[in-house]
C-alpha cells in the first residue's frame, strides 16, 4: 500500500527502513521521501515504524515474589 503517494513510498519500503534501523520519521524523510513535500502521510508513516519496533522489543523478565 502506498503511504505517501507524493514520492510512492510503499509501507513495504517503510518497514524495510525500520528492519535497518529507522526509528525516527526525519531519518526515514531522509531516506525515502516520505513526508517531504505536503506531510499528510507522516501520521501513518510513524504509527508504522512505532508497530515495527514495539514487535522487535525484548520483554523484559517478570520476577517472582518471595
């Protein structure tokens, strides 16, 4: 699907970017375009590298009481 129809970002290429590292919308600007010319498209842009790296996380360890 398309996310910024502006520069033809695709969210595959959106989710490639935060498999490499991306995680801030100017550095994935930077990289693709998107974003740059009217903006609309940075809400989903964000919402998609936040998805990507909430799934990356460690969880962290749950201790057992005493």
């Amino acid at each position: 699907m398309y996310v910024c129809v502006c520069h033809g970002v695709t969210d595959s290429q959106i989710r490639r970017a935060a498999e490499e590292g991306v995680r801030e919308v100017h550095k994935l600007t930077m990289r693709t375009g998107a974003g740059a010319s009217c903006g609309s498209c940075l809400g989903l842009a964000a919402q998609l590298l936040d998805e990507h790296h909430a799934t990356r996380a460690l969880p962290l360890p749950v201790l057992r009481a005493a």
